[in-house]
C-alpha cells in the first residue's frame, strides 16, 4: 500500500522486526531505509541487543537520511529498570535536497505502521541524538 504523500510503500519485514524489538527484545535497534527505486521503506541493519547506544549513533550515516528505532534502557530516580522505543528520524544537513523531502514526506505513515513508539526524535546532526538528550527525553 503506497502512501499517497509520497508514494512510499512499507515492506512487511519493517513492522516484523519492530514487533520483534517491542515484544521479544530480539533487536536493540533497528535502522530503516527508503529504497528509491523500489519505492518503500526497508530494513537497512538492525544492531544486537548488547549494542550500545553509541554504536548505534555512530551507525547511522553522516550524509544520507534514515528512520531509526532504538530500544533504550534506563534507571529511574526511584531505581526502577525501565525502556522506551525512540523513533528517530535522521536528516543530516548534508544530506541530498530530494532525500530529505521524502523522507520528510513518508515520515507520518511510517511511523503508524510501528505501533508501540514511545518518543520521537527528528535530527540533523548527531549532537541532537546525543545520549544526554536521549536520557533526558526517557523520563
């Protein structure tokens, strides 16, 4: 099914490991790509559950744009475990005009195919997806 802003279709294996990440922990994060030719949004990578966050930044490209969905852990004030499913819309400046308007475009319909997302994040540079602004959008 295409989305009719931008002519996005989504590939069933996008919502599979999102429900694998939400409901079994399969995944610590899952890297989303718009595949040009194809017209649908695809799963580029998807990081292990022991990934870091930082690895998980330093994985994103610096010039190309991608949907991400990162599973972050964390310890309240009140020393409880808890997590949130962040969904990260990345635009890097320097990325190309024409990409940033599609995935600008999808970006909506996207994300209610993943249904479960707790926190977003839109980005242009990695320091707008820094840990500390990630601990500090959790709580």
């Amino acid at each position: 099914m295409a989305n009719a802003a931008s002519g996005m279709a989504v590939h069933d294996d996008c919502k599979l490991k999102f429900l694998e990440l939400k409901a079994k922990r399969t995944y610590r994060s899952i890297v989303f790509q718009i595949e040009e030719k194809q017209k649908q949004v695809i799963v580029e990578k998807v990081g292990e559950p022991t990934q870091s966050y930082e690895d998980f930044a330093a994985s994103l490209p610096a010039d190309e744009c991608r949907y991400a969905v990162y599973d972050f852990d964390f310890v309240t004030e009140e020393n409880c475990q808890k997590s949130r499913i962040f969904f990260i819309a990345w635009s890097p400046d320097t990325s190309r005009v024409r990409s940033k308007m599609i995935y600008a475009s999808s970006k909506d319909r996207f994300k209610r195919e993943l249904d479960g997302i707790q926190v977003e994040l839109q980005a242009t540079d990695p320091t707008e997806i820094g840990l500390d602004v990630i601990r500090s959008r959790a709580c």
